[in-house]
C-alpha cells in the first residue's frame, strides 16, 4: 500500500517528491517531510500480506511518472539491498537524485548505491556503530567509486557514511523518537541524549542532501526582513533577561534604544544556516539596562569597541514560508 502526503508549504508552486519506505507506525517522519516542503509517498515496510510490496511499488511509480518533470528522493529506514534493489529498478533512476538508508540491514554495501548514467546516485547513509561490517564494506565502496569516477575535489562526494554511537540498528534509531512535526507543546521525553543527538543530527545532514539537489530553497534574508508583516501584534519576548516589547511602538523601542542605540554598529558575521550575527560598534554612553543584561559585562562609557554576538533559531513555517 502507498500512500500520498502533499507538501503543507503552499508557498511552493512544484514540491519535489520523497519515497520513503517506513513502518505505519512510524509514518509521523512523512508528515514531518511534508512540512519541509516536499510531497511525499509512504510505502509501507515491511510489507504484509493485504499490501504486497510490489503492489505499492507500481502505484507510487505511476505517481512518479505523472510528474515526469520532477526530481524525486527515496528515502529506506532498515530496508535490505533486494528491496532496494526492487524499488529502484521500479522508478525511474534518471531523476532519482538522492537516495537516504538509515540503519540498511545488510552486512556488505553490494547493491545499497544505485547507479544511473551520470553515475553514482548522491547516496547518504545513517549507521549505527553496530554495524561494523557494513561500515567498512561501504567505506571500500566509497575509495572505489572515487577512484573509478575521478571526484574532483571542488564537488561533494557520492557516497557518505555517517555512524553515531549508542544508537539501534534493528529498530533504526530514529523509530526511537516522535517525529518533531508530532511532538506536543509542553510534551516530555524520556529518550537518552545519545539517540537524540542522532535522530537531530541524521535528520538536519538528510535535509542538507535533500536541499542540495532537490530544494527547495528559501530566501531566508528576504524572508526575515518580511517577517513582522506576517502578524498584527508582533512581540519579542526575551525571558533570560525581561527585555523586550508588545505591539509595533514598544518593538521600535526596543529595537531603537535597547539593541540598535549605537552610531557606529555595524554588521561582523553572519551565518544563516543557524543564524548568527556578530556586531561591532564603540560604547559611547550608558546602556539601557535590558541590554546589561544582555551583555552581562560591559565597562563604563568610552570609545573602545565593543563586539556583541547574537544567535537566533528560525524555521519556515507551514504556509507562505513565514518565518
């Protein structure tokens, strides 16, 4: 059985396409891909009797034909080489761009890389450390297909195999977890730091690939400046230091007086993979006290500068990419 889950951004005109084999259990990570930006299809896997694999194999091909023009993914949690081996043979491989295996149950990487005619498919792997036999079979692989191809050095490599420590293999670790996009507000978990780093870590370097070739991609300066359109009482609440303000007036004094107050400030870094924004400006006259606190140490008024880093955690939201 498959079943299609359409992308919730509607700011995207032509969503790219995840196949993602996964228990119905689990199926919580395809509406976590669909929230990203992507249309998906949930294959069902492992298969059982009322849904034969092959079966939801060529429906979810059909799907794929019918947007011939588009480029797809796949995406196994604890599939076998044979299976993979199925789907792929199934689907078009010409614009299957990237292929994503968490914990593959197989002791040798033969038959886990798909090839189309430019080569190896763009190929991320996600192993536990239990899986020695596996790592190092898909390590040789790697040495060889680098070799075979000639990788230059300016472009990322095929293949690449990430291993995290303490985690399953048989359930793939990220079973271990709620998807974020089930996740409650005020919800607790009583899952070790071991397997949250990994799922956390697996699923920003998957989306890392899945961007890269595939998209979609966001103008996140744009989007960032458009931001206080997006509400009627914008507000900044800073808890750590009781700073902040309702309502466009207070947020203009807060921006004005607190944080902007400098002649000189100007702009160091900045990072909008997780954005980080690092200023310079000199220390002229004394600060609010919102922005003591802020700072935490600041030396009494003079022409010295002073350099304030800041961090802040965005995501694009559900429709209109709003950040």
């Amino acid at each position: 059985m498959s079943r299609f889950i359409a992308s919730t951004v509607t700011s995207i005109a032509r969503p790219p396409l995840l196949v993602i084999l996964i228990s119905e259990e689990q199926a919580g990570w395809c509406k976590q891909f669909s929230e990203e930006g992507y249309d998906v299809v949930h294959i069902l896997f492992p298969p059982n009797a009322e849904s034969p694999l092959v079966n939801a194999v060529q429906e979810a091909n059909q799907l794929a034909k019918n947007r011939a023009d588009h480029y797809w993914a796949l995406i196994t949690y604890g599939a076998d080489s044979v299976l993979l081996r199925t789907v792929t043979g199934q689907f078009d491989r010409q614009n299957l761009k990237v292929c994503v295996h968490f914990c593959p149950a197989a002791s040798d990487g033969d038959g886990l890389v798909a090839n189309n005619t430019d080569g190896p498919i763009p190929t991320i792997f996600h192993l536990s450390t239990n899986q020695d036999a596996l790592n190092a079979s898909l390590v040789e692989m790697i040495d060889s297909i680098s070799l075979q191809h000639a990788v230059p050095t300016s472009c990322y490599p095929p293949v690449v195999v990430h291993t995290y420590p303490k985690v399953t293999a048989d359930p793939p670790f990220p079973y271990s977890m709620k998807a974020p996009a089930l996740v409650t507000a005020g919800e607790t978990s009583s899952v070790g730091p071991y397997i949250r780093s990994a799922v956390g870590l697996s699923y920003t370097r998957t989306l890392e690939l899945l961007r890269r070739h595939l998209g979609p991609h966001f103008d996140l300066e744009g989007l960032w400046e458009k931001h206080t359109y997006y509400v009627s009482a914008p507000y900044v609440n800073h808890v750590p230091t009781m700073t902040g303000g309702v309502g466009f007036k207070d947020l203009a004094r807060f921006y004005k007086v607190v944080l902007l107050s400098f002649y000189d400030t100007h702009l160091l870094t900045r990072d909008l993979t997780v954005p980080f924004y690092s200023g310079k400006c000199t220390h002229p006259y004394d600060l609010d006290e919102g922005y003591l606190l802020i700072v935490e140490q600041v030396t009494p008024p003079d022409t010295e500068l002073i350099t304030i880093s800041r961090t802040g955690m965005s995501r694009v939201g559900l429709s209109n990419a709003v950040i």
